[in-house]
C-alpha cells in the first residue's frame, strides 16, 4: 500500500488497490501568525465519503479554500488523481474535475434557477465566439441539451418546482441544494460540500442525507465540511477531526465517536 | 392547460417595427438627423452595457473608442484615400489592440480598476487628438468624407432611386442607423444568451461561483471589454460619415460620462432599456437648449438620481411596477400543477 503516487497511478483502474484522489500532505496556512492549517496530511480515496469535522475555527473552511484554490498553502502539497494541484486557481481544478459549495452560498443572484445551474456545464459547452455571435444552429442545439440536462439535475436535488424561478426569489433550503446542482453539472470526481446542512431543518437534513448517498452511489467522491454530528456520523465512510489546524483523529465514524482526544476537544474536559 | 407565456416580449421585432414606422411620425429632416444620431448612438451604448451591465465592469473612457472609431474612419478616407469599410475596419481593429493592451493586465485585478485605467486612457486619447492637429485638425475639427461602399457614396445631402421610389439621402442614413442598431441589439442578444453571455452574468452574480465551475472569469471580461469597445469604434466610424464632420468633443470625458449615464438612466443589463436611456439622454438637451451650459450637470444629476431612487434603471423599475399592478392569475396555478 505504501508505494508512491506515481508507480500507483499505472495501475490506477485496479480496483483491488485503489490510489488515492486527493492526497494532502503537510499543508500548512498562517494568518498573521495563527496557524489556520498547520502541518496536515490526509488521503482520501475514491467514492469514499470523507467528513471533515472539528470546533470552530479549527480550521475546516480554511482547508477546503486551500484544496480548491481559493487560497494559496503556505507549504505542503496537495495532489488530484496523482497531479500535483498546490496552488492552481480554481477554474484550472475545476477542469480537473473538483467542484464544491460554499458554507455561505455562492449563487448567481442574477440568473434563474436554470441559469445557474447550466453555469455549471460551462466546461463542456462549445463556447466558440462567432457562433455565439451569431447564434448558429449547432450553439442553439448545444444549448438545448444544456437546458435539459440542467433541468435534470435540478429535480435530482429536489427543487423540480424552481426550474425557472429567479435565485433571489428562492428559499434557503432549495438554493443550497441548487449550488450543489451547480457543483454536479460540472461532472466532479471529487464533490466538496462546505456546511450543507448548515441552517437546514431536521426534514430537509435527511432530505439532504439522501441526496447526498445517491451522490456518493453516482461514483462521485464527496468531501464535507459539517456540524451536523448525526449526518456526519451516519454518510461517512471516514472522519476527520481537526483541532487548531492540526490532525486529532482520523477513522470511521465508530472509531472517532469512542476516541478520548475528540470526546476531549469537544467537552472542553 | 398547458399554455405558457413568453418569457420575453419578442423585443426584436417591436423594436424594428417602431424603427419602421418613425419615419411617418417625425416631421422634418431635422427630426430625422436627431433619430439617425440617437440610432447610432444608441447602438454604442448597446455595446457598452455589455461591460457595465452583464459584465459587472465600468468604462468611464468609451468616448474615447467612439472617438478613435470616427477619426481613424475620417482620416483614412480623408487624408489617405482609403474607402470606407477598410478604414472602419482598421480604426476597429486599433481599438480591440488596445483595448486588450489595456485590459488584460487590468482585468486581472478585482474591483474597480478598469474605471481608472479608462478614465486615464480616455483622458490621454482626447489630449492627443486635440493636439496633434497635422493628423486630427486640432480642435478645430476635421470634414469627413461620405459613406463610400463598393464605389457608391451616401451621402444626406443626395437623392438616391431605390426601387423606383425617390428617396433622400437622410432618410437612407437613417434607414442604416436603425439597421445598425437593429443588428448591434441582435448580436448583444445571442451574446447574452449564449455560455459567454452566461459566464459573464456569473461574474457579475458570484465571481467566485463563476470560478469554481471552471470559468475563466478575468477572460471573459477581458473579451466582453473588446467586444464593447468595438461596438464604439464601429458606431464613431459610421457617426463620422453620418454628421460629415467631427470635433475632439467626441472623444471628450464628457461624451463617456453621457455614454454612462444613459446606461446606468435605461437599466443596467436591460438592453432595451439603455436604448430608452439613449434617446432620453439625447433628446434632453434637444428640449433645454436653454440650459446648454448646464448640460454636465444635468448628467450627474440624472446621474445620481437615478443611482438614488432607481439604481435597477428606468425600464426594469417600469417594467416591474407594471408586474406588480397586474394581477397574476395565470401564472400561479401553472407552476403549481405541473
């Protein structure tokens, strides 16, 4: 199992010993002397579902900017499907098949529904200029396509009643199963979801808990962010907890429910 | 019942059916000059609220495109015998340079510093042309030769047979105009409609949305700054033709801020509606000729009026009392009932 990332990757579709998708090591982060990150390493292999859990402030969000780019790591690596990533913008990992959500949505207020979801097929849309000038018959095809596929997924999360609502005329609940549309229209391997189930009731969090498994049974990888101990603990395949930017434990939900450190960080004892 | 209305009122074809018919309603050839002014002009501002209405990004120097699009139109065909299309063409071309020389190293930053750049860049541009006079004719101004295409000249002062019918040389330029206008409308909506259009509207919605979904956001507003700034060149080359005549003021800080304030009066993102700003904004100093000395701050009051009490802009605001005057009964159970 210890063989390096470069002599797995020949053997990458043998399931029997799977590389991993993302692979982190010793990614640190400082602001201003606090260490947001500090030294953390972690794999995570593909189809599992990974939660990433820990006080506030630990450092979780930090994390999740750091692998999709929306922060620079101070040190450390970061690899996607073998390739070193540290460091690329996010719309040069979104190629690479990463997407995500935010803890504080990020959604096109100014479009519809629709809109924002056929956004996420951006990258597999012929953007060709003239034809878009010119509206040519093979763009207005394209389009059609996007359009159904983007209605499609928008029933797959549950919001089928929004379709053409504008954004800012939609509940809570229903935009951020849209972004995670948005992030699935992209095709991911690898979905980051950050606090999905933040400000959700208790019906819409096992809505979000179904969704999430058909996700996962779809081959796509999920990373969360999450507080929500009881969803955590029932999606994951691994958890990890991070205390102060540092790893404190790591293993199956089981596994961290029965490990003193985690009891420890979060009674305060 | 499976009737559903129309997203969009079918703007196209209104629009080209009002261009149509204006001609009955205006009364004399002075009429006819300001439509044929306010058409391609118009036209400019369509371009324009490409950057500053879906592409979130302001240009406080289009004057100065419009500018180099008219001069470049009159001193190629003027002094250097060029025919019309080639130099439209070149001026055009020069402005998509530096308009990409000027933005890509811009655009790459966030918030407001395209502003500045053009400010500056339209300040240095009409400075130039006022004082290079042996190529421009200074402040003074420069005659420009009629509209010349495949060896036929247009010109207002003429009168041309078109199917028989006798027909003036103003009321074609104006027939070219609405053309003009009619097809930069057309372009503005496939654009706006089409991937492009829509990974400018998310920059402008969520820029970094628009960036975790693979778009590039700071090429996209590099392009769509070209493509406004094109839009300019084309109609001050046109404009150059039409009016004969053209003076610095064309390119002035004042031309751009009026660009703007018609943007920003019509509604942001609404292209019909900066068409509407447009026309009022042109017609406006038409009406006060009294206040002419007044005119700049006519602007910035329009300005901040509407920024105040309408920041969406007059025809979305309309458009949306309207909405909200209208009782709705069809539109709430068929959403329901699918």
């Amino acid at each position: 199992m210890n063989q390096s990332v470069q002599q797995t990757e020949t053997s990458c579709d043998d399931t029997a010993r799977p590389a991993p998708l993302l692979e982190v090591r010793g990614l640190g982060k400082a602001f201003g002397g606090v260490h947001a990150v500090d030294d953390l390493s972690f794999r995570i292999l593909p189809g599992e579902v990974y939660a990433v859990i820990g006080p506030n402030g630990a450092g979780k969000t930090t994390l999740f900017n750091l692998i999709t780019g929306l922060y620079q790591p101070d040190q450390g690596d970061i690899a996607l499907k073998g390739e070193a990533v540290q460091g690329l913008p996010p719309e040069r990992l979104a190629r690479l098949g990463m997407s995500r959500t935010f803890q504080n949505l990020q959604i096109c207020m100014n479009m519809t529904a629709l809109e924002n979801v056929m956004l996420g097929r951006h990258l597999h849309l012929k953007r060709n200029f003239l034809a878009a000038l010119l509206r040519w018959p093979s763009l207005r095809a394209s389009e059609r396509t996007c359009r159904a596929q983007a209605e499609e997924l928008i029933r797959f999360v549950g919001c089928g009643d929004y379709v053409d609502a504008d954004a800012a005329a939609m509940p809570y609940g229903a935009l951020k199963r849209l972004e995670i549309a948005r992030a699935l229209a992209t095709q991911p391997a690898i979905l980051l979801l950050d606090e999905p189930a933040a400000g959700l009731n208790s019906t819409e969090t096992a809505a979000l808990e179904q969704l999430i498994r058909k996700v996962a049974a779809g081959g796509i990888t999920v990373v969360l962010v999450e507080h929500d101990m009881k969803l955590v603990m029932s999606i994951s395949d691994r958890v990890l907890v991070l205390d102060y930017g540092r790893k404190l434990a790591e293993g199956t939900p089981r596994e961290i429910r029965d490990n003193p450190d985690v009891i420890a960080a979060y009674l305060g004892g | 019942m499976a009737l559903r209305l129309p997203e969009r009122v079918p703007g196209l074809p209104v629009l080209a059916l009002v261009l149509l018919l204006l001609p009955l309603f205006l009364g004399n050839e002075f009429h006819l000059d300001i439509a044929t002014q306010i058409a391609l002009i118009a036209a400019t501002v369509v371009g324009l609220n490409l950057l500053v209405g879906y592409g979130g990004q302001v240009s406080l120097g289009h004057a100065a495109f419009f500018g180099m699009g008219a001069y470049a139109s009159a001193i190629l065909t003027g002094t250097y015998g060029w025919t019309s299309i080639p130099a439209l063409v070149c001026g055009a071309l020069l402005v998509a340079l530096l308009a990409w020389t000027l933005g890509r190293p811009i655009l790459r930053l966030k918030g407001h510093y395209l502003s500045m750049a053009t400010l500056g860049m339209g300040i240095i541009i009409a400075i130039v042309i006022n004082n290079e006079g042996w190529l421009t004719g200074g402040p003074d101004g420069l005659a420009v030769e009629p509209l010349t295409v495949m060896g036929a000249e247009l010109s207002i002062f003429d009168h041309y047979s078109l199917l028989g019918l006798e027909v003036s040389g103003a009321l074609l330029w104006y027939g070219l105009a609405a053309l003009l206008l009619l097809l930069a409308v057309w372009i503005a909506q496939n654009l706006v409609d089409s991937p492009i259009g829509r990974a400018l509207r998310a920059v402008h919605g969520s820029e970094v949305a628009a960036r975790v979904v693979g778009v590039d956001t700071s090429h996209y507003k590099l392009l769509i700054f070209v493509i406004s700034a094109v839009y300019a060149s084309v109609m001050g080359s046109f404009y150059a033709h039409y009016t004969g005549f053209i003076t610095p003021q064309v390119a002035s800080f004042e031309h751009s801020i009026e660009l703007i304030t018609m943007v920003v009066l019509g509604g942001m993102a609404s292209t019909y509606g900066v068409i509407l700003g447009a026309v009022l904004l042109m017609l406006l100093p038409q009406l006060l000729t009294d206040f002419q000395d007044y005119e700049m701050m006519m602007f910035g009051l329009i300005l901040m009026l509407t920024m105040i009490f309408m920041p969406k802009g007059l025809l979305p605001t309309l458009s949306e009392a309207v909405r909200r005057l209208r009782p709705r009964p069809a539109s709430a159970p068929a959403s329901g009932q699918e």
